[in-house]
C-alpha cells in the first residue's frame, strides 16, 4: 500500500470515531482520545500488515491483549491487536515504551545527582502521576550495570603524560555495619592533551598495596608508560609507583600537604608560614630549581622548628618527591604539583553522596561514581584539550622512551 494510501486510510478509520471523541469530552475526556487513537491507529496497522503478508500461511488476525499506557500525568488501557504467528507489532508500541523507558532516564539521572531512592519514588508520583517504588528506582540504577562494566574495563592509551590519582572516603553499609571506605579514582593527561578519567577502583582501606592491584590494572587495560605520577603522600606509594611503572617520576601533592601543616600550627602564624611555602614551592620560576626548592626547605624547617611535627612532614629522604614538578617547563608547574584536577571531579561526586547518612553497598558507590564519571567525560572541560600544554608539545613528546631519537632523526 503506498504512502498516500496508507495517509487516507488511517483518517478514514479515525473520522469514524470522531463523534465518539466529542461526545467523551468529559471529566475523563482526554484519557479517553488518546486510549481511541492509539487503539484506532493500531488496529489500521495491523489491517494494512495482513493485507501485505496475507500470502504467509495460516497467519490472520487473533484479536487482541491489554496494556497500559502511560501519558504525562495519568495512566490508560490500550487494545494491542495481534496475528496468530505472533509477527506482527505495532509501530505505536515503541510510542507507549518510549514513555516508559524516559521516566527511567529520569529515575537514573536524579539518582547520580544525588537524590535517595525514596525521593525520587516521590518526585515520579508527583510528577507523572504513576507509582514507582524505592525498590524499582533501585532496579533502574542495577540497569546501569552493563555500561558502566564496559567503561570499566574498556582499553586505555599506552602513553599518558600526567595521572592524577587519589582517594574518596564514603561511608557505606557493608553487612550490618556502616564505616568509611576508600573509592580510588585515576585521571590521566593524553598525549592529546585532552583528559581522561582511567578507573575507579574500591578497597576498604586507603594503601599502597590496594594501589598495586589498581595500577595491575591501568596495565592490563594497556597503559605502558607514564610520564609523572601526582599523588597525596600515602605511606610506601613512591614504591608502589615506581615497581608498576619503571621510570615514572613521582610528585607529592603540595596542597594536600599544605593543608596537613594548617593543623599542626597556630592561626596566629598561618599566614607568615604560607607566605614562606610560597618560597619553597615555586611555580612559574623558569630559573628555579630543585637544589634551590630543597635548600629552601631545609631553611623553613629550621624557622619553624619550634613545630617538631613540620620536620616530620618533611623528611629528607624524600625531598625529591616534593620537586618532581620543576622536572618539566615552568609554565605548565601550577598543574602538575598538586592533584587539584581530580578534586574537582571528587567534589561533584561528593554533591551526590552528601544527602545520604551512608550508601546501601559498595555497588552503589561504585554506579554512582562511574555515572559521575561518565558525565563529565561528556563535558565541556574534559572534552576539550588543556591548551596551556600546547607551548610545551615537544619537551613533553621527548620525555617519553625512545622519542627523543625518533623525533631528531
């Protein structure tokens, strides 16, 4: 049947009902239109289905089954007309399963944004006006699972300039008990210069044995070599690094480790000793260097030894953690010393975990982040490259094995 056939047929069988319509403009009028259109225009398409496959044997009409549908505010019964071999399916039911599957869309993303399931049961009711249970909303989330397995273990480069790595604590129900545990999350820089969040990990408690089996995984997923590696000064994590990934430098957080002095010293002199970090740890300086940063370290810890702890913070043996930025071109030092890249993302997962007391497993956390995750992979500053890396291209690109030569001959 052409097109323009099919056009006057389906108006023929809707101006039938037309006095029908009018005459249901009541209380209950509109819920009425739609359940006569939809089962009109259903009933049109399986007659024009049996007219064009009537040479399939033994196959015709076997009336009908029930369904609800659902429209924006209120529910209503349509007649889903069938044919005895079960072939035929109307094109309008992917109309009514559209309707469905949105309000899931809903259900899902209000719970990355950080609503209980309960709330968002409540928000569904009040808006569409159907009924959907906390646990319903939570078999919505599992939906999620298949996705977020493949983003999971989904291949990586093989090269990465920087990674960013760190640590969230959420509190989770785990058995009958509730206490903090440590979400790992991995941020790297490709050579692209756009960003890329690598893994999410969970181990109970923060280590750098937990990072061994992460950093197993980076590997497995195809990551070979990394330039630095930024990371908070977790007990033993140099170590960790530098067995998994053979000539990678290692850089202490600066502003984690600011902040770790901030409790160990007075207010009164907070600011005279923020003033003498900025002299220790300098970003920017194209003549500053590393013997320079160290000196300069040693001469604050014998200001302020009046603080014991300070020299405790800092010990010599690893002074050259704490200046692996001034390795690389000056005007890049302000985003390679500190993992302030990866706060930002751990701050919107914490907008959606602080509304809650505690999370019901660690499964959840774990939908939860990657989610999190996904989303801002789709941003816009995640999406785009860091600019700023661009003016420094080819001292970068030489810092990788073997590129030196291949780049100069």
């Amino acid at each position: 049947m052409s097109d323009n056939n099919t056009k006057r047929y389906f108006s023929k069988v809707l101006e039938s009902d037309v006095d029908r319509i009018i005459s249901s403009l009541k209380e209950d009028g509109v819920k009425i239109i739609l359940e006569i259109v939809f089962n009109s225009l259903m009933k049109g398409e399986r007659d024009i289905y049996m007219q064009e496959n009537g040479n399939i044997e033994n196959n015709k009409a076997n009336g009908y089954y029930k369904r609800m549908a659902k429209t924006m505010t209120d529910y209503f019964q349509v007649k889903v007309p069938r044919d005895r071999l079960g072939l035929f399916r109307p094109i309008f039911l992917d109309v009514i399963n559209n309707e469905k599957s949105k309000i899931e869309e809903l259900g899902f993303l209000l719970y990355v944004k950080g609503l209980s399931t309960r709330d968002i049961s409540d928000i569904i009711e009040k808006t569409f006006g159907g009924k959907y249970s906390a646990s319903q909303v939570s078999v919505i989330t599992k939906r999620f699972k298949k996705e977020k397995d493949a983003w999971l273990n989904r291949k990586l480069d093989k090269r990465y300039y920087f990674v960013y790595i760190d640590a969230l604590h959420i509190n989770v129900r785990r058995g009958n008990k509730v206490e903090k545990e440590a979400f790992y999350i991995v941020m790297g820089l490709k050579e692209d210069f756009t960003r890329e969040i690598l893994g999410v990990y969970n181990t109970p408690t923060e280590s750098s044995a937990a990072w061994e089996d992460n950093f197993q995984d980076l590997k497995d997923r195809g990551v070979e070599e990394i330039q630095m590696i930024i990371t908070d000064e977790l007990p033993g994590i140099e170590n960790t690094i530098l067995k998994n990934f053979k000539g990678t430098q290692v850089q202490f957080c600066i502003v984690h480790k600011y902040r770790n002095i901030w409790k160990s010293v007075r207010r009164s002199e907070k600011e005279e000793i923020s003033s003498d970090l900025k002299g220790v740890f300098k970003v920017g300086d194209p003549r500053f260097t590393q013997e320079e940063g160290k000196e300069n370290l040693k001469l604050f810890l014998e200001k302020w030894s009046k603080y014991p702890s300070l020299r405790n913070k800092f010990p010599e043996s690893k002074f050259d953690f704490f200046f692996s930025y001034l390795n690389f071109p000056y005007q890049i030092q302000s985003m390679i010393y500190t993992t302030n890249w990866i706060e930002r993302l751990n701050k919107s997962v914490r907008k959606t975990t602080k509304n809650r007391n505690s999370m019901p497993s660690p499964e959840s956390v774990m939908t939860l982040i990657v989610a999190t995750c996904i989303d801002r992979e789709n941003a816009t500053y995640l999406k785009y490259p860091v600019t700023a890396f661009y003016q420094v291209k080819y001292e970068l690109q030489i810092g990788f094995k073997g590129e030196k030569d291949e780049i100069l001959f």
